[in-house]
C-alpha cells in the first residue's frame, strides 16, 4: 500500500472558489436548510505516513496482543488498525451497509458512524463531512485517500480515515445518489461543471434576466432572501423575512444546486458594490 503523506484536515465548507469567511459559512448554512419560496412560474494527519501490510483476505477476525485491546480487524467493507492512539481505516467498500463499517469499529472499541446522505451526482461516493462529538477528551478525525490525491469517484481510489479521543463519538457523511425529491446535502454551486446551471453565470444579474433561462431548462426555482452589508463583505438571512414577494429587479448574487429539478437563487432587493458572497466580483475571486 502506498504511504498516504498528504492527509487532508476535514473541513466543512465546500464552495466554489474562495469564498470570505463569514459568507462562506452563511451560504453553507443557508443551502442546508430549505426554504419554501418557489417561482410563481413554476491537518490533524498531515505528514501521517501508513506503513505496513494490511490482512487481504474478505474477512479476519480480531487479533489480541497480550490480552490488550485488539490491533486490527476486517471485513468484507473495511480494514481497521491501531496506530498508537489513532485508529485508521480503508474503506474498501463505499456501498457497503453502514452496520459493517460501525461492527468494524466497535471490535476495536471506538463508536465511529459513516452514514450515506443524498448528493450532487458530482459527489457521489465522496466523503462530505467528518466530525468528531460526544463530549470527550482530544477528539480529532481526519481523512484522506489512497493513493493520496485520487479522486474517490475513481475505482482504484482508496477513503483512508483517523480518529482518536478516548470516549469520542465520531461521524463521517458519505455521499449517495440522491432519490427524486431528496434535498442535496452538499453545498454545490449550480453554475459550475456538473451544476443544473453549468455553463450560465448569473450573479450579479436580476432576477428578470436569469427567470427566464432557468425556467427554459425546466428548472424549479426556490429563492433565499439574504440582507448584505452594505460593503459587500458578508450577508445574513432573516427566516421570518422570506415570504416577502420577489421582484424581477432583485439581484441575483448565487444559484445553487437544491435538489434535482430545483435550483435555489440567493437574492437581495438592493445591489451592493460587492457580491456579498464572494467579497468581490465572483469571477475575479475565483482567479486567486
């Protein structure tokens, strides 16, 4: 197995180019809970090196050193073992039933839960999100792939996870192909490859001007009414101010990808010097 040297810190913000911080963080909150406004028309590893030779065979039982805790252990789905006060894993199977991943882990003594959650069909098969929680002491969870750099969508691409902390609960979200109706759960912007919207920026156009084009591609769309500052750095969103009508001279500052069939455009009923978003003109931020 190849040395995995460039294991990633998880991280829970996914966007497109190089989004300030605090709107970052607002529009991964803001694609994670849905609001009902339709269109009238319609390196915690880093530098970890893995070494050794993993058991190959489908299935091998627990190995028990001295009566200590058990060093590894295998299924069909996963391989487990102990690295000092570090557990790591391969996941050798990405649409194994989510018990074999947590039996894996419990014979080793750590409660660790990798759920499949409904995605864009560019992340199918990705790993979404890690964590660790339960209140413990030094709870850390980190990832990575083998080879290191592959993409997981690839066969021959490896997820490699950590995880220690004693007593820590730790969670992984993987993602799955998404049944029709099923809100995605990863932020994704709709206008990138892959997107409903691909090929079509619209921030920074009105909504007049991008309804239309949307709605021709037999999209649904779903608006977010956000509150910019005035500077443009940064916005919010008001839960108890999105049933106001939208109008067609509303600017349109992101689309993204809701579900399948539905777009979601952030709008605001004034234009401010700066996508609030990105802190600057998209396409000049997404440049570096």
């Amino acid at each position: 197995m190849n040395d995995l040297k460039h294991l990633a810190r998880v991280r829970d913000e996914e966007l497109s180019g190089r989004a300030s911080g605090a709107g970052a963080r607002t529009l991964l909150a803001s694609i994670m809970t849905e609001q009902p406004r339709r269109s009238r028309r319609g390196r915690w590893l880093t530098a970890a090196a893995i070494t050794g030779v993993l058991a190959t065979a489908a299935v091998v039982a627990p190995v028990v050193v001295d009566g200590g805790p058990s060093q590894s252990y295998a299924n069909s789905a996963i391989e487990v073992w102990r690295d000092g006060d570090t557990l790591r894993a391969r996941i050798k199977d990405m649409q194994a039933n989510e018990k074999r991943y947590e039996e894996a882990f419990a014979a080793m003594g750590a409660k660790v839960r990798l759920d499949r959650v409904p995605v864009t069909p560019n992340k199918v098969g990705s790993l979404i999100r890690g964590g660790s929680g339960g209140g413990a002491v030094g709870g850390r969870t980190g990832f990575g792939t083998d080879p290191a750099g592959c993409l997981l969508t690839s066969p021959d691409c490896v997820l490699v996870i950590g995880v220690s902390g004693v007593g820590t609960e730790h969670f992984f979200l993987v993602g799955r192909q998404a049944e029709p109706g099923e809100t995605y759960q990863n932020p994704a912007t709709a206008t990138d490859e892959g997107g409903q919207l691909a090929d079509y920026p619209v921030d920074e156009k009105t909504v007049g001007t991008v309804r239309p084009v949307i709605e021709a591609r037999g999209l649904e769309i779903v608006y977010e009414i956000i509150e910019p500052s005035p500077d443009g750095q940064g916005f919010g969103a008001n839960p108890k101010d999105q049933n106001r009508p939208v109008g067609a001279d509303w600017v349109v500052w992101e689309a993204m990808d809701l579900r399948q069939g539905v777009v979601k455009l952030l709008v605001s009923e004034k234009r401010v010097a700066k996508n609030p978003i990105y802190g600057g003109r998209k396409s000049e931020v997404s440049k570096g």
